[in-house]
C-alpha cells in the first residue's frame, strides 16, 4: 500500500465541517416541519370526500413515494428551469426533501387517523366541540403519539437526504466535504470524517427524539 | 425545422431507447444489489437473532453504521478506499458493493423481526414435536416469518432501487444519470426528467401496490 | 322539555326509526328498553344531532335540533351523552378530560375550568383520581369520568347509550349508583340500558323500543307488571 493517510488537513476543517453540520441540521429540520404541516393535510385530503382532493392528494404521495429522493431534486432544481423557475441550491433541497417528507409522512398520518377510533370524535362533538377544536385537541395529539416512530425515521431520512445537496450544488455537510475534498484530494479521509459526523448526528437525534417521548408521552 | 435535426436540440425518438437502456443499467444493478444484499442480510438477521453477545454487539454496530450514513457519503468512501487498497474498481462494481452491503443491513433488521415475529412457543411446539433446530428453521420460522416480513423487504428493495439512483455519483450511468447527459444536450429538461419519473414510476409503483394488497389480505 | 314527534330515520335502506312521538319533561327519568338493532341507540344520536334524520322534528326547549342554521355545539352543550364505549381521551389526564370542553367550548378560564372539573370528579367519586390517565382506570371508573366530563358542561339533559353494556359485570354497579345519584338530584335523563332493575328503580317511566317502533311507553309498574304489548311480555320473559 503506497497511500499515506493525511488527517491533519481534514481537522483543520473541522470548524468548517461543524459548522456545515448545522445548516444540513437546518434544512432537515425546516423540511420536517413544512413536511408534518403538508404531510397532514395530504392525508386529510386522502380521507376527504372531495374527489379532486384525493386525487391531488393520492399524485403526491405516490410520486414522492415511488421516484428517487434524487430525481425529486433534479426536478427543483433543473425540471422547473423549463417554465423559467429557478431556486437557489438551498431552496432546491429544502423543497425537495419537504415534498418527499410530506409524501411519506401523509400515509403515516393517514394509519395514525384510521386507528384513531371514530367513537373518539363522537365523543368529541357530543361535549359541543366544533369539528376542527375535537381534531386539534382530541384527534391529531392522538395521531401524533402513533406516528411519532415513523416521524422520528423520518427525521433521520431527511439528515441523510440532505446529502444529495452535495449534486446539486448546495453546501450543507456533503456538499461543504466535497468542496474541500476535491481542492486537496484527500478524499478518502475527509469523507470518512463526515461519515462520523453523520453517525453522530442521527445518534443525537435518536437520543433526543427518545428522550422526548418520555416527556411527551406520559399516557 | 433544421434545429429540430441538429444533435444538440430535441428529445428524439432515439432518446427515449437510450433512456430505456438506462433504465435497465438501473434495473441491473438493482437486482444484482437486492438478491446478494438480501442472501447476506438474512445471514445477519439470523446471527443477530442468534448469535452469542459480541456476535450481535459486533455486527449490530456495523450494520447500524451503515444504516446512520447517508449512502451517498458511502459510495464517495468506498469508491475511494479501494484503490487506496490496491483494487481499483470500476463505478458498476463498486456501486453493487455498496449497495449489497447497505441492502443486507436494512434487510437484517427485516430479517431479525421475522423470525422474532415466531414467537417462543410455536418454536417450543416445533421442537417438542421432535424437529431439529434447521427442521424448525426451515419448516416453521422460514414460512411464518417471511409471511410476516415480506412487505417490509418489499419495501426495503424498493428503496434499494430507488437509491441505486445515487451510483450516478460515480459516474455509472443509469436511468438518472442518463437523464442528465440528456438535459445537458437538448436543453428540455422537463420532458426528461418526466420520462425518467415515469421509468421510475413503472419499477416501483405495481410492486408497491402488490406488496399493500398483501399485506392488507395478510393481516385480516 | 325534549319533544320528538313523528321521527324516522333511515340509514340507506334500513328504516331504523318508524315515527317516533315522544315528550320527556324537564326532571324525568326515562328508561329505553328493547333488543338490540331496536333503534334506541340511533334515538340518542338523533337528539343531539350526532345523526341526522329524515322525516319529523325533534325540538329541545323550543329549538329544533335539525333545522337549518340551528347551532347545534350550542345545542349539545345542554345535553350531556354517555357512550356505552366510554371514550375517554386517551392523552389528557382525567382533571384534564373533564376540564377540556368548559375550557374550549364555554370558554371558562383554565383556573375555573380546573376547578369544575374537579368538583365534578369528586361528585363521581374519583377525588382521588385527578391525575391519573385513563388507561390506568378501570372500565367502571372510565365511565364515571365519562359522566363527570359530560356534567362539567353542566347540561340540563343526559343521555345514556348503554352505559353499563361494556363492563365487566362486577363494575356495573358503580356506573348505576351514579346514575342513580343524578336521578335523584334532579337530573332530566334518557338511559337506553339493558339493566331492568335500574329501568324498574329508578325511572320514571319505561319505554318500549321494538323494531324501530315505540311499542309501549309507561310507568315501571305497568311495564313491569301489565305490560299491554305481546312484544313487550315476550322480552321481558326473555330477558329475565
């Protein structure tokens, strides 16, 4: 083996690299949220009786499901170039993975509203709560206990996918490695370094997600 | 109508079988991904279930590496790291290792649950029945369990097939990667990238529904 | 007072209510018998609206529960329902159960709302169970927080769909002590139930749902001893 490692200039990047940590952390956070709020209403629209709705609805979520967190980019990024819509690199991501996040957390929410009793929402509007109060404060506390699981994969999904920023152009923590990677060609090595940063980061947020649910969840 | 003829406009007909070829580079390296990854994945499902403790300390840790990195930063790693040890390898078979490996490790989670999904006492019932520990293996844990799991391996392959999009970064062009060459000349992107998404679509989308129509007959 | 009067319900094709008149006075205790699939259930939902019908009225004290621009949240918030599944909410604790409508719907404040809910749970008699969340009460002490959260609405009417129906036999005669607690304050009720000795105790009068159709309504006495009906006889021989 003639390669010789050098992880000297790889730490003195670190700074940098942490720094990259936290806005791949930003947009993968940004994302889940814009994803919960969409994410719910696509299931609600799914349930809903109105048949352009569901089916708006039903084309989302299998687009988001069944094509490539990759190709999902690329349409943000380049597809939309074709009506003269270009996004900066961040915003490409950001919607990227919020439209992919919304399509798979839409079904969880949708499993979370059918094992919901129905009993529940009756019970709801015979104390004289209108439809929307028993959904805030009966329904969707309940939903969210049965899918905080899924949405908490769902979160470390989007810290991963946050790497394709790197294909496009956007320097979160995959895109910040490659940057300096391809100026010094130690690629290996800075590489391997993120790999850790990334355990790191979805450990922490495991961690964290564990920890709240003792809180959150007293029932 | 001279434009429409010159090689650098126009998505033509040709193009789209470029596109198909593309389609069957990914479906290709997809399969060849999956049924390694899943040999491999069962073998470490079941030593997880069964192994002694630094068996399954051991190789818990590493699949869960594999499982916490986004693939994307593995491909980079190990395309670089073998000829660092000597074997230069080309995108394709690097791409197939990454991918076999990242595969066995979602699939030995699936793995472990089927056959935790047994249960103790139908195993129990096996045995006493005077069934060896591979009888009971093969004729009790094997068919339950897999009906159990099935939908979820359905699930992780899919994934894998999705996420063999990201081998492009090797430059290996498949379905993806085609589309981008493809952008780059004609300029068109959107058509392309909507025939892409149909290939895409085509792949995944049948399986899927198979996989819930099972599912949703398994569990009633 | 609740007047219904000549109501019929269909769901699809079924005809479960086949003109149903009947008037239940403020301070009554009425008792709704019969077997099941009689529509006597369907009758509760009907008066707070949680159904709707299809021919007839139902009026309670002068507003028409089914008419159009009838603001039936205001509405059930004087009618206090009991489900046979108690339907506690599972996430909020039993002060927070009860305290969740006064807060949300009659927009007490959340001190008041707190201390309604509490007075109302010692009335129930889980004083002592205040913070405790549902899935760690029993089914009989499910159901008493049901009552208490349907009362901190401080409706002046209760319906009870089978109240007792889901329990565990030994935990019935809490749930009927309750009721019977209400009864004897005051409290204008209607219990569907299958509990005949609550219908004979402590109603006031008893009516007779069979197939849809209210066969026999009338003082216990008279239900329970010459009831008019063939259909009445033979359920009533049969239940015992």
């Amino acid at each position: 083996m003639d390669y010789h490692f050098h992880w000297r200039p790889v730490f003195q990047k670190l700074p940098e690299l942490l720094q990259a940590s936290l806005t791949t952390l930003e947009v993968a956070v940004l994302s889940m949220i814009i994803g919960i709020i969409l994410g719910l209403l696509l299931a609600l629209a799914r349930m809903s009786p109105i048949k352009p709705l569901r089916w708006f609805a039903t084309c989302w979520v299998e687009l988001a499901r069944n094509t490539p967190a990759l190709f999902q980019l690329f349409f943000f990024g380049f597809g939309l170039g074709a009506f003269g819509i270009h996004f900066a690199p961040y915003f490409i991501v950001l919607f990227g993975l919020s439209f992919n996040n919304a399509g798979y957390l839409a079904e969880n929410f949708r499993g979370g509203f059918q094992a919901v009793p129905d009993t529940q929402l009756r019970a709801a509007r015979s104390l004289g709560m209108t439809i929307p109060q028993a959904y805030i404060r009966i329904i969707i506390p309940q939903v969210l206990r049965i899918v905080y699981h899924p949405m908490t994969n769902q979160m470390v999904w989007a810290v991963l996918m946050s790497s394709l920023g790197m294909m496009v152009g956007f320097r979160e923590l995959s895109g910040e490695t490659q940057f300096f990677a391809s100026k010094t060609f130690r690629i290996f090595e800075y590489f391997a370094v993120t790999a850790l940063i990334y355990y790191a980061i979805v450990k922490i947020i495991l961690g964290a997600a564990k920890l709240a649910s003792i809180r959150l969840f007293r029932y | 109508m001279s434009n429409n003829m010159s090689f650098f406009s126009g998505f033509q007909p040709h193009d789209l079988l470029f596109m198909a070829e593309a389609a069957g580079q990914t479906l290709l390296i997809s399969v060849l991904s999956i049924s390694t990854g899943t040999v491999f994945g069962i073998i470490f499902g079941w030593m997880l279930q069964s192994g002694n403790w630094v068996v399954r300390a051991i190789l818990g840790t590493v699949l869960d590496v594999f499982r916490s990195v986004p693939l994307l930063i593995q491909l980079v790693l190990f395309f670089n790291f073998f000829p660092i040890m000597g074997w230069p390898l080309e995108p394709f078979a690097a791409g197939t290792f990454v991918l076999s490996l990242y595969t066995a490790s979602l699939v030995a989670q699936v793995a472990r649950g089927g056959i935790e999904a047994v249960g103790k006492p139908m195993r129990r019932a096996a045995r006493s029945l005077g069934m060896s520990y591979w009888q009971d293996m093969r004729y009790v844990v094997w068919p339950i369990g897999l009906r159990a799991v099935f939908p979820a391996w359905v699930g992780v392959a899919l994934g894998v097939m999705k996420d063999s999009a990201l081998v492009s970064v090797l430059g290996y062009v498949e379905l993806l990667r085609a589309s981008q060459i493809l952008i780059t000349r004609t300029q068109e992107p959107f058509i392309i990238l909507a025939v892409a998404g149909a290939f895409y679509f085509v792949l995944s989308y049948p399986l899927s529904k198979y996989s819930q129509k099972l599912e949703e007959r398994w569990a009633s | 007072m609740i007047e219904i009067k000549g109501l019929h319900k269909y769901f699809g094709d079924l005809h479960v209510l086949k003109g149903i008149d009947l008037n239940v006075a403020k301070g009554e205790v009425l008792s709704v018998i019969g077997s099941s699939g009689s529509g006597k259930s369907t009758l509760l939902y009907c008066i707070n609206g949680l159904e709707e019908i299809q021919k007839g009225a139902v009026i309670v004290d002068g507003v028409d529960v089914h008419a159009k621009g009838t603001d039936v949240n205001k509405l059930r918030q004087n009618l206090g329902m009991v489900f046979q599944q108690w339907n506690s909410f599972p996430h909020l604790t039993a002060l927070e159960n009860v305290a969740l409508a006064p807060q949300i719907v009659k927009k007490h404040s959340k001190t008041d709302a707190l201390e309604i809910a509490a007075k109302q749970l010692k009335h129930v008699g889980l004083g002592d169970k205040l913070n405790v969340y549902p899935n760690s009460l029993s089914g009989g002490q499910q159901q008493r927080l049901a009552i208490a959260r349907a009362l901190a609405m401080e409706p002046e009417y209760m319906l009870f769909d089978e109240a007792t129906s889901a329990l565990d036999p030994e935990l019935v005669g809490e749930v009927l002590e309750t009721m019977r607690m209400l009864a004897e304050e005051g409290m204008t009720m209607i219990c569907v139930t299958h509990e005949m000795g609550f219908a004979r105790d402590v109603s006031d009068r008893v009516a007779y749902f069979h197939q849809g159709i209210m066969e026999e309504i009338g003082p216990p006495e008279q239900i329970f001893g010459e009831a008019q009906s063939e259909h009445t006889r033979k359920f009533l021989a049969n239940v015992r």
